[in-house]
C-alpha cells in the first residue's frame, strides 16, 4: 500500500500548466472535456464573378494549347528550329520509307537528332495527324 502523503492526487479545481507551443495547433476542450472536431475543409475559396461581364470576359480568353502541340515552344527553344523544319524532315523521312511506322519514326529523331522521346513522340503524332487529314 502506498502511504497517502506520498502519492500526489490531482482534483479538477488544480490549475493546468501553461499551454506549450504544439498546444497552439489543438482545439480548445468543451465543457465536457472533449475537444471540438475540426470544421470540415471546403478546400480553397473562389468566389463567384462579381458581374456577367467578368464571366464573358474570361470566355474570350484564348484556350491554352493541348495535345501535342502544347509540346512545340519546348522543342523550339530545346533544339533550336522551328516546328516546320522537323516536319519537313519528318516528311522527307517518311517520303523515303514509305511503310515506316510511328514509334519508328520516333526512334529515328531520337538517335538521329537528339530528341527526347516526348518531344519526338509529340512531333511524329502530330504531323502524321495533320498529313492523314483527321
């Protein structure tokens, strides 16, 4: 048995020590010593256009680019020509090897030219799209 006096006993009407910097981040208690759950998170706030004039102004923006193309200021600024020179090469490769599939086609900008695959990818689907006409 352990003597009463040695044994610390806590009442609730003992004070409770200063909150400590992690405690900044917990919900205060209830009465009934629980904590409050977090109110529920809405993710960030848009709020909705001020007037329908700003909502038709935002409908004439241009649509960013996608696809493909959205690959083509990349490879300009990377390999230095214009979008036009590897088409033409493309062509002309093509022109030559009639029978020559896509991922070959890739594959020869790749060892030939240096290309990274997706650069070359986006440039082989896009200009056998626009020569199939679809």
């Amino acid at each position: 048995m352990v003597h009463p006096s040695t044994t610390p006993q806590s009442t609730p009407d003992q004070h409770r020590p200063a909150p400590t910097s992690t405690d900044q981040h917990r919900p205060a208690p209830t009465s009934t010593g629980q904590h409050r759950p977090a109110p529920a998170s809405t993710g960030q706030h848009r709020p909705a256009p001020a007037s329908t004039d700003e909502h038709q102004e935002e409908s004439l923006m241009p649509e960013t680019t996608k696809g493909p193309a959205s690959y083509f200021p990349a490879i300009e600024a990377k390999y230095g020509h214009p979008i036009t020179h590897w088409q033409q090469l493309l062509r002309e490769h093509r022109a030559q090897h009639p029978d020559v599939k896509h991922m070959q086609q890739v594959a020869w900008l790749k060892s030939e030219h240096g290309m990274g695959h997706g650069h070359a990818n986006a440039l082989v689907a896009a200009t056998r799209t626009e020569d199939e006409g679809a």
